[in-house]
C-alpha cells in the first residue's frame, strides 16, 4: 500500500483470498498508489448485500472507487489504473508483445479463473463431493498452465514477456499462488511458470499482496 500518491486515497473492495482481487493489489504496489483496503467476506455473502450491488451489480470482487467512478471487474480495473496512472505502465509499448499479455492475462481470467470461483466449486462440492472438486480444479488449473507454458515459452525473459513486470506477470502470480497453496497442483510439470513464481516472491509489490498479508486473512492462512 505504498507511498501516498492519490488523495482521498482510492478504495479497493476485496477479500484476502480472491485472485482477481489480487491482481489489483499487485497492480496499485506495482504503481505506488496508496488505497484503502475495504474487505467484502464473500463466505458471509456480504458481496450480495444491496449496499455492495450498488457498487457492483453481479456481486464480486473486486470493486474499484476513485473518487466518482466506480470500476468493477479487475481486468476494466486494470486498464483503468493503465490509462489514468501511467506509472509503472503494466502493458510494453510493442504492439506483438502487448498482445502476448493481453493472450496470458485472458488465458488466466477466461480460461481458468472462472472455472474454478467460489461459487463453481460450492456446486461441484454439493453435488459430487469434495473429492470431485480437487480433482476438478486441478484440472482446468494444469490445462490452462499447459497452454500458458506454450505461448510463453518464446517470449519469457526475468518475467513472463521480458526483463520486465507487465500485465501477464500481475494475471500469473495470483493463479500460480492458488495453485500451489489451495489447490495443491504439481508444479513440476510446469518449468517456466515456476521459475516465474521464484520471481514474484522476491519482489515487495507481490509480497505485499498476497493473501495471508492482507486485513481480513484469517490468523492461520497462508
């Protein structure tokens, strides 16, 4: 939460262990811009409450305000933080690598994340077991990694697209630190990504973010 750079400082709606909520947070240290951390437990439902759904209408995290404007959906976030706080730009200037982040990124938020939110495995626990469940999430994790590990392969450098922090980077860390820490996915099939994860937990903006550093993580998480 860094150096105080807006003022009233922008204000975050998230819950410790959302990976979309993570991204924003890795994305606001990255650019040094202060924020006030409100936290939504998405276990009590308090994302469904009518004072929440004023702020986003499909009830998730996270929610970003800026003063008047009112972001919900951490990718609209993002490019938000891009165009209003050019700081640390989080997309090259190379239009061929851009679009390999913007490819990594959509790997994570389309092909990946979604399938494996709270609310899709509540069902598959309720109708198949937790067992299922694993196993299910374990699945769409190694795929989209598999796909990931492809695309990045020609492009990789210190980072995922280069010597340099961009957005794939800030979409990757969240996914791989799910994978290894709730959903216990073997990382050894998966080289670059976890070389790439030896990067990010050596850098304060990612550490900063992850879950168990935030207000509302629970004593015993990690």
């Amino acid at each position: 939460m860094t150096e105080n750079v807006a003022s009233p400082p922008l204000k975050l709606y998230s819950s410790w262990r959302s990976s979309c909520s993570q991204r924003v947070r890795i994305a606001l240290n990255l650019k040094g811009l202060n924020f006030e951390y409100k936290a939504v437990n998405l276990l009590k439902g308090e994302q469904f409450t009518p004072e929440y759904e004023k702020l986003n209408p499909i009830g998730y995290v996270p929610t970003l305000v800026d003063g008047d404007i009112v972001i919900a959906d951490s990718f609209a976030i993002l490019m938000y933080l891009e165009e209003k706080y050019p700081q640390h730009p989080l997309l090259p200037s190379d239009l061929s690598k851009r679009a390999v982040n913007y490819q990594a990124a959509n790997i994570v938020s389309s092909s990946i994340q979604p399938l494996q939110n709270l609310v899709v495995l509540k069902y598959i626990e309720e109708k198949s077991g937790p067992e299922e469940k694993l196993h299910w999430v374990q699945r769409v994790i190694e795929k989209g990694f598999t796909a990931l590990e492809k695309l990045l392969k020609a492009h990789a450098g210190k980072f995922a697209t280069g010597d340099e922090i961009f957005l794939a980077d800030v979409f990757l860390a969240p996914q791989i630190h799910g994978a290894i820490n709730r959903f216990s996915v073997d990382m050894s099939k998966f080289p670059l990504l976890s070389r790439l994860n030896d990067e990010y937990n050596a850098i304060a903006a990612f550490q900063d973010a992850e879950p168990s550093k935030q207000p509302d993580a629970p004593q015993s998480s990690s």
